[in-house]
C-alpha cells in the first residue's frame, strides 16, 4: 500500500484509537483533521464511493445539527446532504481510512483491516 489517509477528529478516542492501530501496523498515514480542513465535494464523493455505502452511512445522526438541520428526512438528495456536510464537517462521521483498497468508517474500529 502507497498510503493511507485518516480523517481524524483528535478529540474523539474511535479516531485516537484507529490512528494508533495504523502506527501499530507501520502506517503513518496523512492525517486530515476534518473539523479544521474539510474535504471537498470531490473527495467526499470518493470516499461515499469507495466505502460502498450509502452516503447516509458517514453521517452523524446524533449531532443536534442533524435534526436542527432536517437531515432526518428521507428525501433529501445525496447533493444536499453533501452540502449539509461540507457546511457542516462535525456532521461527517469518523474515523475514515482511505487507501488504495477503499475507505471505511472505523466504526467498529476493526472495519479499517478490510482496506489495509
């Protein structure tokens, strides 16, 4: 594998601790701290892809941002919820590992081993 790319909130302990089992396993991957760069429409679009999931699946639904922002209704396009994410990057779920493979959520933390 070339690399490896975490989205990473330092202050969430899933995200602490998938950027350790990369270390642990000789990765030292680029480390985008989501909340501070967020990516942009293209690079979300390829990791929604490359996880094989719906774009629902990266949202964090327990965000008051979610609900403040209607994000619970089933009708909105994936176009909007991009938006909402861009706009609002702590709506992005995390930690997402990125690599040749694919991405993944880190949630269970041990869905990362599938793209290494």
């Amino acid at each position: 594998m070339s690399t490896a790319t975490i989205y990473h909130n330092p202050r969430c302990s899933t995200s602490r601790n998938a950027l350790a089992l990369l270390r642990e396993r000789g990765i030292e991957p680029v480390v985008v701290e989501y909340l501070k760069t967020p990516p942009s429409r293209d690079e979300l679009k390829r990791i929604v892809q490359g996880t094989g999931e719906p774009l629902r699946a990266l949202l964090r639904t327990k965000q008051p941002e979610y609900l403040e922002q209607g994000l619970d209704n089933p009708d909105l396009s994936d176009e909007q919820l991009i938006d909402a994410m861009l706009t609002t990057p702590v709506l992005i779920n995390r930690p997402i590992v990125v690599t040749d493979k694919g991405a993944r959520l880190g949630r269970p933390l041990e869905r990362i081993l599938e793209v290494l």
